[in-house]
C-alpha cells in the first residue's frame, strides 16, 4: 500500500487494470475509487473540436478582446482532458 501526505489519508491501494487504472483512497471516514488516466499529446484534427467534446486550453486575451490559443487539448475516444 502506497503512503499518502496528508495526515487524513490512510493509505493508497492499486486495484490493477492496463489503460485507466483505478486506486482506492482510503481516509479517515471512508474511501474512494479513482480511476488512473495516462494521457499523452499527439497531433490532432478539428474533427476533435464538436459540440460538447471536452477541451482545455489556455488563451491569452489580446487589447482588442479577442481570444488567441497555440494549443487545445481536446476529448478523444471518451477520454476528458485531466485539466
């Protein structure tokens, strides 16, 4: 079992899996399955910018109001950016 940092949390258990693995946290007065998400970045399409897909990104707002970014990390397969 894995340690935890806060004083609250009472251990870290890995429950296995490939590809969005789960853990339990177990805490003072409970616990709770989390799932694992390993994401790397590859280049995309606008294909992956839809309505209701999950994005982040970061935009600097120019003088003029306008929204610029150099990079979306948008859903891909059901998989939400961890953002």
């Amino acid at each position: 079992m894995a340690r935890c940092a806060d004083d609250q949390c009472h251990g870290i258990r890995h429950l296995g899996g490939d590809a969005g693995s789960s853990a339990k946290v177990i805490y003072e007065g409970g616990e709770a399955e989390v799932i694992i998400a390993i994401v790397t970045y590859v280049p995309g399409d606008a294909t992956l910018l839809k309505p209701g897909a999950a994005i982040f990104c970061v935009a600097p707002r120019k003088a003029d109001g306008s929204l610029t970014a150099s990079r979306i990390t948008a859903e891909k397969d059901g998989i939400k950016p961890p953002m």
